[in-house]
C-alpha cells in the first residue's frame, strides 16, 4: 500500500535505504554511508515529499522528491522484483510533468530499472563529493 511519509516511518526508511544502498553501491566507503544517513534524517527527509510502500505492517520501500527531482528511491532487497518499485515511480510520475535524477555509473541495478521506467541520458559528470562518475536522466511525461 502506498502512502505518505509519517515522522514515524524514518527508522524503517533509514534501514530500506541502508540495506539497499549496500548492494547498489558497494563501492561507496562506510564512512561515506554513515555519513549520508544522518544527513537523509537531519536533513533530506524533512525537505522530500516522500511517499512509501508499506507492506505487513513495515515500510518496505519508498521514494523522495524535492521538487522535481527524485532524491531517493529504494525498495528493500528481499522485496526486490515484486513490483514495489515500479508502484513507487509511476505514482510519481503521475504527480509530475517530468522528473530527473542522477544515478551512479556503476549502479546497473538502479540503470536498467530507470531504462525500463522510460527515463533517459541527458549528462554524465563526476558527483562531486565521491568522485565517482554520475548520469543525469530525465522522463517526461
């Protein structure tokens, strides 16, 4: 079931994102990690318009926009492939005329799955704080 974020909701989202984040990033440091959790609760939950999947009980993905930017989109890994994801990014789309973010080069999970949701390259860059290379994409509407 989808629904809006609650204050209440930041520890499951907080482990989503972490567990997550280790099999799409594993080659981003520990510290760099720890260090993008506190600043996801202190700082980007609180900006996003965040909405989230919740299933038994427990947030089991969810998604953050900041305007028209997708900040975040992550689904826990045993609920990988039942769809969540793809619940998360079309009711997204359709609260917006079109969407952008960026996504790690050698994140090829996340790549195929924003192919798939009809997204497209529109840049390549190096994300400033870890050095890795970056692509820019965008959905229209």
């Amino acid at each position: 079931m989808l629904r809006a974020y609650r204050d209440d909701d930041l520890a499951d989202v907080l482990d989503v994102w972490y567990r997550a984040s280790l099999i799409a990033h594993p080659f981003l440091s520990a510290e760099f990690l720890e260090r993008e959790r506190q600043q996801i609760a202190d700082e980007w939950m609180p900006a996003a318009d965040t909405t989230v999947y919740v299933a038994e009980g427990r947030v089991v993905g969810f998604l953050s926009l900041i305007g028209d930017e997708i900040g975040a989109i992550f689904v826990d890994p045993d609920r990988h492939r039942q769809g969540i994801g793809r619940a998360l990014m079309d009711s997204a789309l359709a609260r917006r005329p079109f969407l952008e973010l960026d996504v790690f080069e050698a994140n090829e999970t996340g790549r195929r799955f924003y192919e798939a949701s009809g997204f497209k390259v529109v840049d390549r860059h190096l994300d400033a704080e870890t050095g890795h290379p970056e692509l820019r994409l965008r959905h229209e509407v």
